[in-house]
C-alpha cells in the first residue's frame, strides 16, 4: 500500500491531506477541510497532472522566443516527453496571444497555446 501526503491547492487553505490506496484503488484519505480538498487529493494520487509552461523559438520575429503554455493540465508522466517535441519546435511568425503553436501534442487532446506575441 502507499501512502501519499498531499499539500491542496483547491483554496488558499493549503490543507495537508494523506491519501493511502494502491494505484486507482484509495483506501483512505485523511485530512482537509472541504470536498474540494479530497477531491483535489484523490485526483492527484491516481492521476496526476500539471498545466506545462515553458517558451518556444521563433523564426522572422522581433524576438526569438515566445511564452507558451499547455491550454490543459498534461498527466505528470507526459511532462518530459512533451518538452521534447517542445524543444525541437520552431514556429513562424506573426504569432498572437492563445494561437495554438502545437495542437494536440502527443495525442492527449492538449493544445500549447501561446501567451505572448512575436511580430
């Protein structure tokens, strides 16, 4: 069994929450204050995910790197595998805030969206 201590981040609170179970399967949560809390808690014990943001190169722009970011949190084990595609792009310009620079990376319906521009 694992037992895993999760600070929540669902409110300012910042609840400590301990969650045990084995893979999908969580036998206990203890802690938090709300539901939002242990929902929080049960998401990241099974299926961990965070919004990526990093910047992209650009050719023909005043400037040669833009700010991205994923439109949509990425499960935590796609993260390094994304940042390769990421970091082998290069997008042309004009580029304008929310353009998706690369739609669906790696199958998993998340776009990287841009959030700055390049002229």
């Amino acid at each position: 069994m694992t037992e895993q201590s999760i600070t929540c981040i669902a409110c300012p609170v910042g609840c400590d929450i301990l969650v045990r179970g084995e893979n999908d399967n969580i036998s206990d949560i203890m802690g938090g204050q709300c539901e939002k809390g242990k929902e929080y808690a049960r998401i990241e014990f099974t299926h961990p995910a965070r919004t990526l943001t990093t910047v992209i190169r650009v050719n023909r722009a005043e400037t040669t790197l833009i700010p991205v970011r994923s439109d949509k949190p990425i499960p935590r084990n796609m993260l390094l595998p994304c940042m390769e595609i990421i970091k082998d792009t290069v997008v042309m310009a004009p580029i304008s805030i929310y353009d998706s620079v690369i739609p669906n990376i790696m199958g998993t319906d998340v776009n990287i969206i841009a959030t700055g521009t390049a002229l």
